[in-house]
C-alpha cells in the first residue's frame, strides 16, 4: 500500500489515504509557481 501526500507553499497539506498496490494515489495540492513539496510513503505487508 501507499499514499501520496502533497505540502503547498502555503502549508496546506493534501493526503490521498492509503491506496491498494497498482492503483494511481491522487492527492491535490494548491497552484503555485514554487515551493510545493510531495512524497510517497509505502507500507509493505
């Protein structure tokens, strides 16, 4: 399983929840030229 989690400039942070393996994880994120910040955590069982 994984999520995606999204941090906008403005620090709002945006998760899509824990998705099965091989499905697409979407998460939205604030519109801005620059400082957003994504990452991916995976949890294996």
């Amino acid at each position: 399983m994984h999520k995606t989690t999204v941090q906008g400039a403005g620090n709002k942070v945006s998760t899509s929840g824990w998705v099965t393996p091989g499905e697409t994880a979407l998460a939205s994120w604030e519109k801005a030229t620059y400082g957003n910040k994504a990452w991916a955590d995976v949890y294996d069982n």
